[in-house]
C-alpha cells in the first residue's frame, strides 16, 4: 500500500541534509507512479498531498524543478502543489504550464493575468489551449505572448482570433512568418497579410493560396489606402511592471492557504535572491500590509524589519543573517549600517510580541 514507508524513506525524512530531501521527494514521486491512480483511497490521496507541499517549500529550486519535470504530466500530482509550482520561477514552472492537465483554463487564464511575461508566453505555448485562453492572450496583446500564440498551430483559434492576430501582424513583424505557414489562416487574411509583408513571404501566400496578379495588386492598393486614412499604431503606454510581485503574491497566498508558510520559508526567498517574495510572505506572517513592508525595507529603520520578523515569529539568532542579506538585495536598504543593526537586535529584547505589530504600524506611518 502507498501508506507502507520503507524503512529507507522514514530515515531520509528524519534527516535534515537538503540531498536527503531531494531522495525523499523524488522517493514519495516515485511510489505515487506506481500506487497514485485512480485506486487510491482519500485517506492516502491527503497523506500525498501533505507530504509533497511539507517537503516542496523546504527545497532548493533546482529540486523544484526536477520535481516540476517529473511530475508535469501526472493526473495524480496534488492541485495545490501544481498551482504552486506553476507560479514559481519560470524554469520550474515552464513544465507544468506546458503539460499538466490539472491546469483549467480558469488556471492559465489566471497565469495571464498574475504571473510574469515568461509564463504568459508559456501558456500561449502550451499545446490545445481552449479558444477562451486565446481570447485571453488575445486582450492583453502583449507582442511576446502573441509570437508566441502565431507559433502555435495546435491553438484552438477562431476565425475572428485569427484577424485580430493578422491585423497586429501590421505592427509586429514577428507574426508574419508563421502567421503565413498557419493552418488557420484563410485566403481572404493571406491577401491582407500579403501588403505587409517581404517578398519571400508573398512568394509563400501566392504560392500556397494561388493567388493571381490582379488579386494582389489590389491587396497592395487596399492596404496603401488604409496606410492614409488610418492613423499608425502607436506603442502601448509604458506601465509600472508589477506582473512579479502579483505572481509573488499570488503565490504567498497558495502556500498560505495550503498551510505550508512557515518561518524558515522566508529565508530561502533571500537565498534564492527573491526579494519582493520575501516581503509579501514577511507581510502575510506577521499579519501586516504589503505596501508597509516595502516602505519599511526601503527606510533607514531596520528596526522595523526586526519587529516584522517578531510577528512573523522570526528567530533572534538568524535576524543579523537576514537582515543581511535584505540589504544585498534591496541596495543596501533598510539603512542604519551597524547602529541600525545594534538597534534592531535590541528590539527583539525590548519589544513584547504582543505588541511588535502596533509598533511596527505605528513607526512605519511616521516614514
């Protein structure tokens, strides 16, 4: 039964080596492929569950994404964990966006909206999206994401899909080749792509619609018209990228619902070099506002930070390590250099941690 452990798997759990871990991991992996079918009671189905998201936030990312290749394809994989890794860094989740068929269009509608532009442009890739996923690739009009949705022939595309891609193809060149090999592009779109394009290319769009001379030289003088009495594309207006700290936050929220936001999590975020991760699950832990968090690593107040941790529950003895590195990644904010240090340990002596959240709200309102 998948309830039976090995007496080899009780010893890698019991064991604290990040290697060992990895063992553990791809170990419990390797009995849901033999045992994680369809058979597979509820009582196991939530020991499963358990043990997969326990384990995946105390490992390293390189782990994750071995774990992200092995288990993308499986119909077994826990939902919760799926969701997870499919919002975590690009090359873990690359895999999962690509092939899991726990993810509803629902979910990939979501990554478009939430994640960064890399996991857009691997939902835009991933084989048989429905026409709703298109529709949303299709309104955010990202120039990456629709290549990217040019390229896939599998792509469920309607007819009126198809001239909106055309009609951007007009401003983004990268569409026109493989708009022009699509199965789904029709003659009447071909004889409109054919006046924005190269000759190589309307060689390709005569040839394979056979187009006659008369027929083309009306596209062009059509298309030299709308050239005159159209006004020319103008670039989207420059945004506030926050496409990471909404896949980060997003992802504070999963790992929160599902239980598994501890501590010891906020420390691989700065190992891995995550910062505005860090402050979102700081922010959750301790029960206060993201927007205050930023302010307060971007002060000369470390001592904030301190108090954040104490409501995060945030061990004294790992803070100087912390603090650290926080301002390697952050340009050597929060400041204060070692006074400001000296000051925030002393808060972990002087500060009650029934009272670090009111002080933390009330210092930070000051900045």
């Amino acid at each position: 039964m998948l309830l039976d452990k090995s007496d080899d798997l009780i010893a890698l759990a019991k064991s604290r080596q990040p290697r060992d871990r990895e063992r553990l991991l791809m170990g419990v992996v390797a009995l849901c492929e033999r045992s994680g079918g369809p058979g597979v009671d509820e009582r196991a189905r939530t020991l499963i569950d358990q043990v997969f998201m326990a384990l995946v936030v105390q490992t390293e990312s390189d782990v994750r994404a071995k774990l992200a290749a092995r288990i993308a394809d499986a119909p077994w994989a826990p939902k919760a964990l799926i969701d997870i890794l499919a919002l975590d860094g690009i090359e873990i989740a690359r895999p999962i966006i690509a092939e899991s068929p726990l993810l509803a269009d629902t979910d990939l509608i979501r990554l478009m909206v939430e994640a960064t532009l890399e996991h857009q442009i691997e939902v835009a890739r991933r084989p048989n999206i429905d026409q709703n996923v298109v529709d949303a690739i299709l309104d955010r009009s990202d120039p990456a994401a629709l290549a990217a949705l040019a390229h896939n022939e599998t792509a469920r595309i309607a007819p009126e899909g198809m001239t909106r891609l055309v009609d951007s193809s007009r401003r983004l060149p990268a569409l026109r080749a493989p708009l022009s090999r699509h199965p789904k592009l029709t003659e009447a779109l071909g004889l409109r792509l054919y006046a924005w394009v190269g000759d190589a290319l309307r060689a390709a769009l005569a040839s394979r619609f056979q187009l006659d001379e008369k027929t083309l030289a009306a596209a062009i003088a059509q298309a030299v018209q709308d050239a005159k009495t159209q006004p020319p594309p103008q670039p989207a207006p420059a945004m506030i990228d926050t496409e990471q700290a909404a896949a980060q936050q997003s992802l504070v929220d999963k790992l929160d619902m599902a239980g598994q936001l501890k501590p010891g999590y906020l420390l691989r975020a700065l190992r891995e070099g995550k910062l505005s991760l860090f402050e979102a699950a700081l922010a959750r832990l301790g029960g206060l506002d993201a927007a205050d968090m930023r302010r307060a690593a971007n002060s000369d107040r470390p001592e904030l930070l301190a108090l954040a941790c104490i409501c995060a529950g945030v061990d004294r003895g790992v803070f100087s390590a912390l603090l650290s590195r926080v301002r390697e990644l952050n340009g050597e904010r929060p400041g204060g250099g070692a006074d400001g240090l000296a000051r925030a340990m002393a808060t972990f002596s002087l500060c009650p941690p029934e009272a670090a959240a009111e002080n933390f709200r009330r210092i930070v309102a000051t900045i």
